[in-house]
C-alpha cells in the first residue's frame, strides 16, 4: 500500500500483457483467510491491496486494448478463520473480482472436522461457494487434493463429494493437484501423501471415465490440462499437476469462449501457471501412475 514493489507489480502486468494465452486467471494473495498467512490480522489492508494491484494491471491492459484479458480470482482456503473475522472483511469489491476460487483437502472426508478440526469441513467449502453466488461470481476449485493420499476407498470418500460440489454449485474449473508430495523437501511428512492419479484401480478408471465424458458420477464435460512453466510461449510441457474445467451452465462462460486459458497464482513472487486446452495426452512416471498434461 505504501508503493513499495509496485515496480514489480508494473513488471507482472507487463508479463501477463506480452503472453500469448487469450485468457489468464490470476489468484491475488491466494488462500487470503488462512490465519498463518498474515493477512487476516489486518483483512483491509489485504482488500486495499487486492485493488491496488488489479487497477496497477488494467492501467498496463487498457493501454493496448487489452482489458478482459486477465480474470482476478478471490481466492478463500475454505476453513476455519482467524476469531470474528468474515468474508467480507476480506472482499475487494465486485468491481475488482472476476471469479471466486476455494481450496479444497481434506474438508470434504467423512468426519474432516473429527480428524482435522483446523481445517473445517464440507460446510466450510460450501460456506465460501454461497457467498460467490450471492455476489454473482463464477467459482473454481483453485487448488485440490485429498489429504493422505489415494487408497481403494479415496474415490468414494474424497472425488465423488468434490464431483457432487461441482455439479450442485455450477462450478467451472477444477485444477487436482496430482503428485507424490513427501518427494517434496517442503511437503515430507506434512502428510498430503501420494495423490498421483494410479493407471488402474477404481481412481485410474473413474478418473479415465470422467475426462472422457463416460462418468457415472457427473453429466459435466471436462476438460484435462497440464502445467506449464513458461506461459505457452515455446509450448514446453512440465509437470503433472491438472487443471480440469467443467462446462458451466452460463452461456457466457462455455469452452468454446475461452479455448486455451493460463491458471496464475500471485503471491509475493511466485507464478504458477496451468493451461486448460483441448488436446491432453497421459504422462506415465513408470511407477504405475499418470498424469494428464496438454499439448500445447
């Protein structure tokens, strides 16, 4: 708020302008409501924030005509808060946010909130989903994952609810977090585990089935992506993580509009980028398991 760093803010939104993807998603300060990130000791600060960087962005688009390119997304972790404070403590305005995005772990688990009472529950999730339909905001599953890893009972337990929010909540894009977790010096033992998507078993087939249009589970059409670490200006394939997007209801919001669309997370210096596309091909690790990444 001070201008401190908005060199780098002109910097990104320069970035983002020269990109090639038609559609950008941008997570502002993502997970703002989880107590351990900072922000909920002063939530005002984080709106005022929030806005100072869109308007920052806009000012670079509209320069070249390019406003609409990027879509802010008001991204919630989907637990419990810091005591007394709200959504909409936090909320930067209608003006300044395009799409509602949650998190979602282990709130959806039969007896999340008996196992892990730090991180709420299926009505936590459902709570943050409420609120953008009340503003009138499309919704995407930021980022996802079943806490502890994939084992015969996950699909039941974990995908079938997620799948059941998408299609009760009209939600438009799901990126899965696919990948063995404790390989990560960051995240060993925090205890996320092995959330790979395994070639057989009854996850390998749902999973096959869901992105071919063939589930039993959902009558949406979805769309496999992959990461990519560059924003499409070589077309480099990397990783295995998937962003997955649903055909909303809205006529406004249907593939044909968007084509290939990059998923960005900003914090203070980090970008993660996902493309969403038409074509996918299956990644094999020679372990067993796969991931579904884009052909750019």
């Amino acid at each position: 708020l001070s201008g401190a760093g908005m060199d780098r803010i002109r910097e990104l939104a320069e970035y983002l302008r020269d990109c090639s993807a038609p559609k950008i998603f941008l997570r502002v300060g993502y997970e703002f409501d989880n107590p351990s990130f900072g922000y909920s000791d002063d939530p005002s600060a984080y709106a005022s924030a929030f806005r100072k960087i869109v308007d920052e962005i806009q000012d670079v688009l509209k320069t070249s005509h390019m406003q609409g390119k990027v879509l802010f997304v008001w991204h919630s972790w989907a637990a419990p808060r810091a005591a007394g404070v709200s959504l909409d403590d936090f909320y930067p305005g209608d003006g300044y946010v395009d799409w509602v995005g949650v998190s979602i772990f282990q709130q959806v688990f039969p007896a999340a909130s008996d196992a892990w009472y730090w991180a709420g529950d299926a009505g936590s999730v459902e709570e943050v989903l409420d609120y953008a339909r009340g503003r009138g905001k499309p919704t995407m599953i930021a980022e996802s994952t079943p806490f502890g890893g994939t084992d015969v009972d996950t699909w039941r337990d974990w995908f079938v609810p997620v799948l059941d929010l998408i299609d009760r909540h009209d939600i438009s894009m799901w990126s899965y977090i696919a990948c063995d977790w404790d390989s990560q010096p960051m995240w060993r033992g925090v205890g996320f585990g092995d959330t790979r998507i395994p070639t057989g078993g009854v996850i390998g087939r749902e999973w096959a089935a869901l992105l071919e249009g063939k589930s039993n589970y959902t009558g949406r059409a979805f769309l496999g992506g992959g990461s990519l670490g560059n924003c499409g200006r070589d077309g480099a394939l990397g990783g295995v993580n998937g962003a997955v997007l649903a055909r909303p209801s809205p006529p406004s919001f249907t593939l044909s509009n968007y084509g290939t669309m990059f998923y960005v997370t900003l914090t203070t210096s980090v970008l993660l980028m996902v493309v969403v596309s038409k074509i996918r091909r299956r990644i094999n690790d020679g372990g067993g398991r796969t991931g579904y990444s884009n052909i750019a």
